[in-house]
C-alpha cells in the first residue's frame, strides 16, 4: 500500500471514528473514567457523613481526634491500546476484516481520550510486542496511531497476550485505563491479568467473527490455520468435528470472560457484522452506575 493510499485509509477512518467520538463517546469516556486516577491532597478534620474508609488513623492517633485523606481527581488520564495483530485478525466472512472492525474501535477510543485532553498510547503484539508508542497527547499522535493500525506488517502471525500484559506492567508504573482488542483465541493468561489488572484499569474487547464459532458443513475442505501457516484437509460434514470446533470456541471465549471478571477487569464482545457503537455505550454506561 502507498503512503497515499494510507493517508486516503487514515482520513477515511478519521472521519467515521471523530464524529463518533465527539457526539457519542467523549462525555461517556469521561464520565466513566473521570476520578479513577486519585491523587493525595491533604489531611482534614473528620465531618459528619465523611466516609469512615478515608480516616487517617496515624494521622488521628497523633491528635487524639478523627482525620481523613482528602483526594483530588488526576486532571489528566493515560489510556493505552493493546491491539493484536496476529494472523487470526485477517480473517472475516461478513462486511470486513477483524483487524478493520479493531482499527476502528482503537481509534474511537483514541479520539475520545485526545478530547478529554489525556494521552494515548499503543502497544502491537502477536506472540511478542512488535511495537510501542509510548502515551502522548493530540490529534497528529492520534493519526500516527491509525496509520500503524492499517499499514503495520508483524514479525509473527502467532498470538501470546501473557507476553503482552507483562510488558504493560513493565512499562506503564502510573495507573491507565487499558483496553484490550482481541479475538481472544489464547490461554493462559489469567495470572498476568491479574497483575495487570491490579495496577490498571482493564478492558477487554473481543472483536469475532461469526465462523470463528462455528463451521458449515461444506464436505471436505483444505483450511488454513492463519497464525501456524499450516494447511489441513478438514471433512466439515463430520458432526463430530464441527462439534470439536465449536467446544473449542466456546471454551476460549468462556475462558475470556471469566478470566477478565476474575481479575477484577471488564469485557465487551462483538462481531464484526455487529454494531460496535452499541457495545461500547452500553459498555460505558453501566460503568457510570
């Protein structure tokens, strides 16, 4: 692809994910977010209706009467894009590649960080971290980040998201808000969440196609494991193994949502030949409550 076409993709995908946004999702991001980064103010004397859990008991020891920790919300949030780039991602049956549906998503969630004035940062992995851009704030950073969304070629077309999530907590010491976009075809990773998820605030966003949970029965049929490059002759009219296929998917899938619940983190699910903008709203306002 040449750098005109690329920039032709990063306005295209500019316009779509801005308007979106801006009308929909800047408030709700803001609203969902907004006092998750607490920072230490002062000490003050105890009030009636002050909340019992922010006393400073050394603090009340010393003067033999009650004071509590005043905290003042973080002006400013760091959000980070964790984005899988392996092979399973160019893989799509309905309107559009996985990997288009994802690009999209990032760069909503990009534009609705650079409106809330906070920083955006990216990390790329298959089965290692193929690249990083470490948080910074504006709209030129946010437009580097698409560009390498749609024209970034990876080293590898498997998929490890431990390797991903110990580089976040390496990498990132102050807390961020993370979303994570995957189809989520791994395992494994639950203790590496859970670290991760300690220190940030954690989202998973499993973007998935229709076929990735199911196959037809087209008789014998030469499929291609997109991460291993293998070729294998599959007789999709064996019950047995659409069935093997099936329990598979939902085993990963099942394994996702628990693992991220478990760790304290949240998920959202959809297809590609779903509406993504439902999902995030949705998302974002039972946040709020």
């Amino acid at each position: 692809m040449d750098t005109k076409e690329i920039l032709k993709k990063v306005r295209k995908i500019e316009i779509k994910t801005r308007r979106l946004s801006d009308h929909i999702f800047g408030g709700e991001y803001h609203s969902s977010f907004k006092g998750r980064g607490m920072t230490f103010s002062e000490v003050r004397q105890y009030q009636f209706g002050d909340d019992v859990r922010a006393i400073d008991w050394n603090v009340t020891a010393r003067y033999n009467e009650p004071y509590v920790k005043v905290f003042e919300e973080e002006r400013e949030l760091t959000m980070m894009l964790m984005v899988d780039v392996s092979g399973s991602e160019l893989f799509g049956t309905s309107n559009q590649f996985k990997k288009e549906t994802v690009t999209e998503i990032a760069a909503t969630l990009a534009f609705s960080a650079t409106q809330n004035n906070d920083k955006v940062g990216l990390i790329l992995f298959s089965d290692d971290v193929e690249l990083f851009i470490p948080p910074k704030k504006g709209k030129s950073h946010v437009l580097r980040i698409i560009r390498e969304l749609i024209e970034f070629k990876p080293k590898s077309k498997k998929t490890n998201i431990a390797t991903a999530l110990k580089f976040l907590s390496s990498v990132m010491k102050k807390r961020a808000i993370v979303f994570m976009l995957s189809d989520f075809m791994d395992d494994d990773y639950e203790k590496t969440l859970k670290i991760a998820g300690n220190k940030h605030d954690v989202t998973g966003i499993r973007v998935y196609d229709k076929h990735d949970e199911e196959i037809l029965n087209l008789g014998m049929v030469p499929m291609l494991d997109a991460e291993t490059g293998n070729v294998q002759l599959i007789n999709t009219a064996s019950k047995s193994v659409r069935n093997s296929y099936k329990a598979n998917a939902l085993r990963l899938s099942d394994y996702y949502v628990n693992t991220f619940k478990r760790s304290g983190s949240g998920t959202i699910s959809t297809r590609v030949d779903e509406s993504y903008v439902k999902k995030l709203l949705g998302y974002f306002k039972h946040k709020n409550k």
